[in-house]
C-alpha cells in the first residue's frame, strides 16, 4: 500500500460509506489497473464507481477455465 492508496481509500470510504478494509482493496485495484476484484462480500463495492469487476469465488473459477 502507498500513501497514495491510502488517501484515496479513504475518500472512497467517507464518499460512499464503504468499510475501510474494502476501500483499501478497491482503491488498490483502480491504482494497479486490475481488471477483477475477488470478494465474497460484493454488497460493500456496490456504490463504487470504477470499471473493475467486482466477482465472487464462483465467477473467478469460470474465468479460469
């Protein structure tokens, strides 16, 4: 993490009420230009905006086959 993704992180957080643990891995992917982030907890990414895709455990092993 850099202080760069911290600080982000934490406008997404105040901004949208997102917890901080998912602010943290949101912004992490939109910095490091992800195209998937992995959760099983896809309710907490909803109201972030950003082209990542938000997909469960299910949807990462289809995407791996």
């Amino acid at each position: 993490m850099t202080q760069n993704i911290a600080e982000r992180a934490g406008e997404l957080h105040w901004k949208y009420e997102v917890p901080t643990a998912d602010s943290l891995i949101a912004e992490t992917g939109i910095v490091e230009n992800t195209r998937h982030v992995l959760t099983g907890d896809q309710r907490h990414f909803g109201p972030i905006k950003n082209p990542r895709k938000i997909i469960d455990l299910k949807q990462a092993l289809e995407l791996a086959r």
